[in-house]
C-alpha cells in the first residue's frame, strides 16, 4: 500500500499546500513531506492526514478507487470518536 502516494494524491486533487494539510491536521510539514517523497506504507499519521483530506483512513488507503474531492466524506476527528 503506498500511504504516501495517496496523499500526494488528494493533496493535490484538493489543491493544498503542504502548510494548508498542516493546518488541517496538526502534523508538521516535514513529516507530511518526507512521507510523501519516500512513499511511506504507514504512519501513526495515517488517521488524521485522512480527516484532514476529508477521507475516511479506509477511502485513503484504497488504492483501487478514486474518491473525487467534491465527494469526499467530511470526516473529522469528532466523528472519527463516534
């Protein structure tokens, strides 16, 4: 599974900055950078890089589909507590 393809993916369907996902989500620019550019397959970041891109942690590591930033879900972390 390549994590940091998929979020280099959404990221740029979105038309976010690297600082933009930060702001979204809490995690640094550096992380969010270095896991795109070696291609992760997991992070403990995973989960909140998702709801930052508006997907569910399932919809971001399927690989198979492609998930339209205007049908994305709006999931965030208060619904991922439910």
């Amino acid at each position: 599974m390549a994590l940091g393809k998929q979020i280099r993916r959404y990221r740029a369907a979105l038309g976010l900055t690297l600082e933009q996902l930060e702001a979204r989500t809490g995690v640094g620019v550096g992380t969010i950078a270095a896991l795109e550019g070696r291609d992760s397959e997991r992070s403990k970041y995973a989960a909140r890089l998702a709801a930052g891109l508006g997907l569910s942690l399932e919809q971001l590591l399927d690989e198979a589909a492609q998930y339209p930033p205007d049908t994305c879900l709006l999931y965030t972390s208060d619904a991922a507590d439910e």
